[in-house]
C-alpha cells in the first residue's frame, strides 16, 4: 500500500461529510416544498395507535433491511425521524444489533459458502480477518467504530471469522452506538424541521437543537479518528 493510500482519504472523508450536509438540507428542503409535516404526523398518529408494536414493526423492518443489504442510514434517520432522538436511538440500536447477528448465524451455519464468495470481493477482509485472530472482539469494536466494510456486508463477513457469537454481538452494539445517536440525532433535526411538535420553536431552542448535533457530530469524528489510529495499528487500514 502507498504511502498516500494509508489511513482515510482525505477525499472521501469530504465526501462522506457533503452527503450528510445534504441530508440535512434535504430534510430542512422537504418540509418546505413538500407535505411532510403531514406524512410524519400521520406516521407517528399510526406508531402511536400501535403503542410498543409500532416500534417492534419499524425494529422488524429494520432487521429484515439489515439482512437484504438495504441501507442502515436511511432507516436510521428514519427512527430519528419518527421517534425523535432518544426513543429512536433505542430502537436503532437494538435493531441494528439484531441484524448484525442475524447476519452472522446465517454466515456462519447456513450460507457459509456465498458468504465466503462475497468475502473474495474484499481486499481487506483478508486483513481483518488476521486482526480478529490475533486480538478478537476488539478488532469488531474498532472496526464498527470506523467501518472499513459497509454495516450490512460486514455482518455476515464477520461470521466467517472465528470470533464467537456473544462477543461479537457485544462489541458491535458498543461499536455502532456513536454513529447511531449521530444518524438518530439527524433524523430528529429534522422530525423538528418538518414541525414534528405542536408549538412553533423559539430561537434559543434552535439554537440548543443546532449545538446538541454539532456536538454530536465532533464527538463521532473524535471516536472514529481514533479508531482508525488503532486499526492501523493493526494494519488494518482504508485503501
């Protein structure tokens, strides 16, 4: 590996920043130009009508989403979204963590063999699979930390590792709690742009709201540089 390709590329650091601006100015956009004030009220009227079952349908879905390779970030800011930001950080994490072993019980004892070919198609896996030999379930935190393998293939890539079940399950619930509460929390900004409460909000409050997700945000950009200080130590690094 050069040495311009170690550790993140400054490119798709920016990249990855400039999607999430857009989300948000989507979000902020879709309240304006569109109904969504009254799509997400009558959503929340139904999730309310279904008391906890509405949370265990969207927690279903999420899980099912997790295992056909849909997207964790668009139901992530959904939860956001719908159930605000603590509630949706609850059904998020226990969803997403579900899904990844889901995913690896179904690597590990049933599609053993197509898991292993969509292994093949990873250039790193081969070096994370060496790291979580030598050093275990901290390889796994680390890695949901700061994702060198997207969230829904590395569920599965993960069960074909000797890791054992209920450690992996630990550390990836610990490791993708950060990125939770900060896709949760974006989704919540805009449960609150698209008038998700019944009074209008002042200015201070905004400001409370636009403070608690820059907040939010510094933290998981610490937590994950960090992270990947750690996993190059172990030579397990982006491309």
């Amino acid at each position: 590996m050069s040495p311009r390709r170690r550790g993140t590329d400054p490119r798709a650091a920016r990249l990855r920043w400039a999607l999430l601006a857009a989300v948000v100015v989507a979000l902020i956009l879709a309240a304006r130009l569109l109904p969504v004030t009254a799509w997400v009220t009558g959503f929340e009227a139904w999730v309310r009508g279904k008391g906890v079952w509405g949370a265990v349908l969207y927690g279903l879905v999420y899980v099912l989403g997790a295992l056909l390779f849909v997207p964790a970030w668009i139901m992530t800011i959904g939860a956001g979204l719908v159930f605000g930001a603590f509630w949706g950080t609850v059904v998020v994490s226990l969803s997403s963590t579900v899904g990844a072993a889901g995913a690896f019980l179904v690597a590990r004892y049933l599609a053993r063999e197509r898991v292993e070919a969509l292994a093949k198609r990873s250039d790193r896996f081969a070096a994370i699979e060496a790291a979580i030999r030598e050093k275990g379930w901290r390889v796994v935190f680390l890695l949901r930390l700061s994702p060198l393998v997207p969230y829904n293939l590395s569920n599965y890539l993960y069960g074909l590792t000797p890791l054992r079940f209920w450690p992996y399950v630990l550390a990836s619930w610990a490791g993708m709690l950060p990125a939770t509460v900060f896709y949760v929390s974006l989704g919540a900004a805009g449960h609150a742009a698209t008038g998700g409460h019944a009074h209008a909000r002042s200015p201070l409050e905004w400001t409370l709201i636009g403070a608690g997700l820059v907040a939010t945000a510094t933290v998981t950009v610490m937590v994950t540089r960090a992270a990947r200080r750690q996993l190059a130590r172990l030579r397990v690094q982006e491309e």
